[in-house]
C-alpha cells in the first residue's frame, strides 16, 4: 500500500497492490475503499466509481475486456437502479436493476435493431411488454413470462392489419 495512514490503516488517497495482480486506486477510510476510486484486476476488468465501506455503492463504471460494460448505479457490489449494459455482441440494455439481474422497467436492444421495451423480473420480461422486429415491420404487444411471451397478444403486422395471437410460455397455441 502506497498512501495515506490514520491510526494504522490506510485512510484518504492510496494505491494498494494486491497479492492477486489486482490494484486499487483511490480513497480510503478507516481501511476500507470509501469514495471514489479504481479497481482493476489482474484479467483487465475494471470499476472505476463510488465505494462505501469496501463496496461499490454509488455510481461506477464497469468494464471487461471483450467489450462488456455496465455504466450506473450500484448497491453492495451489485448492479441496483438505474443503469445501462452493453454487451459484447452489440446487444444493449437500458433500464433497472435490482441485485444485479434487470429488473423493473427497461428496453433490450439487439445489435439488429429488435427491442424489447417492458417490465422485467429477475432478470427476465414479466408482465406487459412490447416487442419490435423492424426487418419483418412487426409489432407484438402482450403480456411476458419468465422471458417468453404467454397469453394473448396483439401483433401489428407491417401493412398495419391488427391480429391477435395466443402463446403459452413462448409457443404460439
């Protein structure tokens, strides 16, 4: 550890170098990362934000090497409120989180341009959601279970005609 000291632990700004190649830079408190600081690992991932008694708790930025990001807030380690995911085959997700899976409102956009726009569960769309598929100009609005859409949907094909299709857990009945 490179920095400063209070009472024998590291407090204000530091550089510790972990035995594991992993390092942090930046505020400390009572011995704990407390503020804002950067954590980067041995592999080439990083968090570069808030902490709070050890934790990333706050706003931060995280990274991986093959592109992965996830930029907003979090809670204990985990992804919670609001934030944006981006995913390393161009798919990307907007919306809220809770314990580190999506959760609450969000909209799911596929490097091909189709979006999921809906409430989520677990990480999953639950309730009502609303899925566009801009190739084939169609438009599916209903109700989602556990990822797959399940019960009566309204799909508005590309000339506009309104049809009403029913699915249960993903297949259409």
């Amino acid at each position: 550890y490179i920095g400063q000291w209070k009472n024998g632990k590291e407090e204000g700004q530091g550089i510790m170098y972990y035995e594991s190649g992993n390092m942090y830079e930046g505020e400390w408190v009572n011995g704990e990362r407390h503020g804002t600081g950067l954590y980067t690992k041995k592999d080439g991932r990083t968090y570069q934000g808030e902490y709070a008694n050890g934790s990333k708790n706050g706003q931060g930025v995280y990274k991986e090497p093959d592109g992965y990001s996830y930029e907003g807030e979090w809670k204990d380690d985990k992804r919670h409120g609001q934030g944006v995911e981006c995913y390393s085959d161009g798919d990307k997700y907007v919306g809220q989180f809770q314990n580190g899976l999506k959760h609450g409102e969000g909209v799911y956009t596929c490097k091909d341009g189709r979006t999921h726009q809906g409430h989520y569960e677990n990480g999953k769309e639950n309730g009502y959601g609303v899925f566009i598929d801009p190739d084939a100009g169609e438009r599916y609005e209903g109700q989602w279970k556990d990822g797959k859409g399940h019960g009566e949907f309204t799909v508005i094909l590309k000339d506009g005609e309104r049809v009403t299709e029913y699915y249960d857990n993903g297949e259409e009945v």
